[in-house]
C-alpha cells in the first residue's frame, strides 16, 4: 500500500476528496488537518529539525551547474558568463574567476 496517509490519524489521501497537506519544514510527512498536525508535533518535533536541517544543508552547499565557459581551474567554480567578471592570468593563459583573481591581487600586495 503506497497510498499516502495522515501521520497523525493514518487517514489516505483520497484524490479529489481528501488532500494531506506536507509538513512544510521536512517536506516528509502529511497531515490532513491542522489538528492532526498539532497532535503530531511532539512526535514530529525532532525528526523534522533534522530533515529540515539536510534540506537546507543541500540547498546551501549545491554547487552551482558549469556553464560553457569552463571552470576556474583554482576553486573549480563555474567561469562567470560576463568576461568582465574573470581575468587571464599572463604567467600560464589560464582564466580564472573575479573571486580569485581578486584573492591573488590582495595576496601580492600584501607580499610587498
């Protein structure tokens, strides 16, 4: 049975009858009704911090797709779309984003 059902009463979701609504912070279980999701809380509680902690986790440390313009080969960050924002590095040709190019500009004068 891979119905979906009511954490809290086990009721099933009945398609154009009775939709569950998700929790909102885990995404991982449903309630039919605010009551029910009530009742539940302190069962809840701890797993849900912990799901909605993973999903944040997930969100924040994605690493963002590449795009056509190759990786920076020094933090391996996507090369930004404007040209503006990357500069060549004379000693090896190689692009490198603005981050670390900026980086290497503050580690030289800082060498001085």
């Amino acid at each position: 049975d891979n119905m979906m059902r009511c954490a809290s009463c086990g009721i099933a979701e009945d398609g154009d009858n009775k939709k569950l609504k998700t929790c909102t912070a885990c995404k991982s279980v449903r309630y039919c009704s605010v009551t029910c999701q009530k009742e539940h809380r302190s069962q809840h509680k701890r797993a849900c911090k912990k799901k909605a902690a993973e999903l944040r986790d997930a969100l924040l440390f994605k690493q963002p797709e590449s795009s056509n313009y190759g990786d920076c080969p020094i933090c391996l960050l996507p090369q930004p779309i404007d040209p503006e924002k990357s500069s060549m590095m004379s000693c090896c040709s190689k692009v490198i984003c603005g981050g670390c190019a900026y980086a290497n500009h503050i580690r030289l004068r800082e060498a001085k």
